[in-house]
C-alpha cells in the first residue's frame, strides 16, 4: 500500500504519503506528502523537547570507520555495518583497468579498497567524539538527525536499510542519565499516543550477531538498558518505532569523558521517522487531509499547506 | 579558521559558525550555529523557486550501485565513486572469522562483499528513475536534498567528502530545458549576490577521470552544458558553491522518458550548502549576529532567533 512500482511519477502529485522503493531493497524516495509529515514529525519532537534546550547538531550519513570499531559496533553488529571501498589508483591505472576489462570479465569494482569511511549506523555515534578527553561542569544534552544505514537482510514493510533517525542524547552521571532516561521513555509513550497509533513500551535488546549475541542480549535485558515503544506499522506487523536507552560507560570510557570529574554515562531517545509515518498511514490512511484533526495538528499539518 | 581540532565541545554552544572536522577528511559536523545558516539557505532557496511549484522530494544519501553504471557515472568519476560492502555470512561464519582473526592479522572486513548500494554522488540521480518508461504531458519540476558522497582525493577546505546538495530539476524538451537552465543562472547569480558574495559565472567541466577526460571535458565546454559559480570560501580559494547544467538526454535516454510524445531533456540547478556557508563566513565573519542586516534577512536569521 505505501510502496508503489514503477512507473511512479503519478505518485508525486498525489494526496496519498508513498515512500517509493528504488529498487534496492530498504532504499527509498518519499513523495512531497510523505515528507511534509517527517517535516511535522521533527517539528513536533523539537517543540517537545524544547525546554531541554539541547544542543541542535547536523551530522552526516557517513563516519569513520575507526570510531565504529572503537566503540564495538563491529564486534556486535558485523552483519549490519555497511563500510565504503573507492578506487584509489592513477588514471592510468584506471585505463589499464578498462583494459583488462574488455578483454576478461573483470569487474570495474575489483581494484577497490576500502577507505576510512563507513556508513553511520546511529545519529549518536557522531556525537560522543565531539567530547573526548572533556571533562564536562555538568550534562550536556544534544539532538541530531542523520540517515543512518543498516545492511538488513530482510525487507519486510518498515525495514529500511536507509532511514531518518532523531536523536536526543544525554552525557551525565549515573542516576542522571537513567532519570532522563525514563522520563523520555513516558514522553515518547505519550507523544505516540497523541498521533493515535496504539503504543507499547517493552524492555528490549540490540541485534547482536554471532557466539556473544546470546549472552549481550540477556545481559542488556537483565540490567534493563532498552525499552522500544512499539506500535502497528502496517501488513500486520508490529515494530520499534522509537527507543530509549541507558549506554552506561559504553561510549564515555572509550572518549575518556568525565563529568564534574567523574566517568561521564550517557542516554539517548531515539525516533524512526520514517517509521512513524508508517504506522501514522496505518493507523489513519495515507490521505493526511482525512486523518483525525487532533493528529494533523500535533504535526502542524494545517500550517503546513497539506490540504 | 572554520575547522576547529577536538576538543570541540566548546564550539557547540558557541556564537561562531563552525564545522567541526570528525577525523576523517571531508567528513564535518555543523554546530548548531553553522546550522541555523544552512535552514537559511534552503528556506531562502525553496522561496526563492516557489513560483516553479517544484514537486518536493525527500531522498536519501545511497543509491543502486546498477543506477550509477547506467548512466555513466563509474565511467566519468570511478575515482569519486564509493560502494557499500557488507559481511552476508552467516553467525557461524563469522564466529570462524573471529577465531581466524585471533590467530592471524586477518582484518574483520576481509570477507565482506560488494552489494548492490553506492553512495549518492548527487542528488538529481534518484529523481530520474521515477520517470521510468513515462511520458509526460508536459514539463516536470522537482527539488530534492541530500547528502552527497564524492572520494575526494585532496582535502583543502570547501572540499567535503559528505555534503548537502539542494537541486531542482526539470525534465523537458530541449528548447524548454536551455530556458530554463539559463533562467537559473542569472538567478543563482543574484541570489549569491544578494548573500554579499562576490560571484563569477563561468563554462565549467565535471572533472571526468582517465583516458576519456580530456576529450569529455572539451565537449562539455563546447557545447555550454554546464556553468559555475564561483566564489571565495576562504584561505584563498575560489570555489563552485552553485552550478547549473543542461543533461541533453544523458538522463532521459537510459530511462525512456518521454515528454509529449519526444525524447525527454533535462536540465538541474545545484547549490551546495556548506560551501555557501564556508563563503559566508569568509565574506562577512563567522559570527551570523555580525552580519549585514540585508543577508541576516534574505536568510531569515532574526526570525530563526539567532543572536
């Protein structure tokens, strides 16, 4: 229903949200109706967080490949990280290349190599980095959004490989940042729930992959580190929309952050977008001009123009 | 200047516009300052191409790998191209992995694989596609921005790896798309202009790589394809921030697009927003509060409640 085929250019006039596959599994275009509502999503989380007055960040798709296997996003997640590979040679290697290539089936990607730059899994990995060696007067909170990527190896409705997520991180103490935490996780539960999706908050873990993946997951369960808010997105599945989580010292110890000259910890609230436009489609349709009046205007959908 | 070392934490609550280098070359964070001016720009540029009523696209920062060997990218930019690889074995294979890794100096990503996504290298690319086999009673008008990804070899400033690109393309018969195209120019320039940045218009090339560059790059001077504008960024250099292009049918051709019954043309007008930034603060400073009232107002800087 929210993914059409090609030919699509009908679908960019239209009043209905389409997220429009590329073709490649989990990559794909909104349509100007689609993104009207991530615009009112993102408005709508930063007036809600407005009294934190988080530092606004804007951080690209792309981060050193380095910091994920510093932080041991490697070690858990192998399968999911996407790394990028370049041609590095002359232009005369390049036509020698071409070449061989008219001679044998060689392919013209077979020189790369892969470069010191990997896609970003998570907003918050930018934004740890920014605080090394820092010890902090108190907490610091900060908000970004990036496109982050994830090599999913399955392609059911909502699992994009390619997706928007807003982030509102806190590096503090300890009982700080679980205090934050939790209250993020009532906020998010009540923001979903004005939107009129049908929301549940479950403790959670990470996809961890491989022989540690069992015993990280019930680890993280055990010292209640995640909750998702889950909510219906459509095809009859039910999926994690938002999240919240306590890192402890997983991302201060590495940067040697401190605050008020202790080993700093850190949260984050974290949002789907593209998500909840999925379960706002639904929820209600996917014409915005009929959805319920009290949703158009959580989303500003009137002072938008959306008719 | 405009690129500060780690700790950078004090430039986030900074008045200074400053993007912040990540460690990797060409891979910056924008603080919240820096990004206020980049909202300028884009608000200022949608205003700016209202009368056009541009379909408004969201699209995000990777691409088909296929999409990009069928319109001749890899052959023009091999050099600036970047692919995404990904370990696909299996839990078992990579615990294998790790125990060969123990033993040897095996590298974690030594078996991952080329997939079927690449980085974006500009933003027009996703739009074409949609117009697959179509043909269009007339012409279209679409904008999009996206973070962009080019492996740049050299490192200067202005020279990002990931950078934002606001375009608008128009998918046209030829006479139509030369108009227009010639439209945007005069419009880019006095837009730039209007910012207080001192623009030269000039016949450009994209750098095409390899045997076929020489011969690639005069044609596209000869045949007045595509303009830049240039303007001081700072340290000395001068670079493009904004150019305009006419595609011929490069892009319609391989997608079959039609309009009223003929080949499709097309034409873009691009802006690359950090480097308008970079020139901004070479031209006026790097604290937005000091700058002229007239270009704090063509980017609504009072309004957004920069100080």
């Amino acid at each position: 229903m929210t993914t059409v085929e090609p030919p699509s250019w009908q679908s960019l006039r239209a009043a209905e949200a389409r997220l429009i596959n590329t073709g490649v599994p989990g990559v794909s275009v909104g349509n100007a109706v689609f993104e009207s509502i991530v615009t009112g999503l993102r408005e709508s989380l930063l007036r809600l967080a407005a009294p934190q007055q988080a530092q606004a960040l804007g951080v690209p798709p792309v981060v050193s490949r380095g910091l994920l296997e510093r932080v041991g996003y490697i070690d858990g997640f192998p399968n999911l990280v996407g790394t990028v590979y370049s041609f590095t040679g002359s232009g005369a290697d390049w036509n020698r290349l071409q070449e061989a290539r008219a001679a044998t089936d060689a392919a013209w990607y077979q020189e790369q190599q892969i470069s010191e730059v990997a896609l970003l899994p998570a907003t918050c990995h930018h934004i740890y980095p920014l605080f090394e060696g820092v010890d902090l007067p108190g907490p610091a909170v900060l908000t970004a959004e990036a496109h982050c990527y994830r090599h999913e190896g399955t392609h059911e409705l909502g699992r994009l490989r390619s997706f928007r997520m807003r982030e509102f991180v806190r590096i503090a103490a300890p009982d700080d940042c679980i205090r934050w935490r939790d209250d993020w996780m009532e906020q998010q539960r009540a923001w979903l729930t004005s939107l009129g999706l049908e929301t549940s908050v479950e403790p959670a873990s990470d996809p961890f992959f491989g022989s540690a993946a069992r015993l990280m997951k019930a680890t993280q369960r055990e010292q209640e580190l995640k909750f998702e808010l889950r909510v219906p997105v459509g095809d009859g599945l039910v999926q994690a929309v938002a999240s919240c989580n306590y890192h402890k010292e997983h991302f201060g110890e590495p940067f040697g952050i401190r605050v008020a000259g202790e080993p700093a910890h850190s949260a984050c609230a974290a949002f789907g977008l593209e998500r909840i436009v999925l379960a706002l489609i639904a929820a209600h349709g996917d014409i915005p001009a009929d959805w319920p009046q009290h949703v158009r205007s959580v989303l500003s959908l009137d002072d938008a123009g959306v008719a």
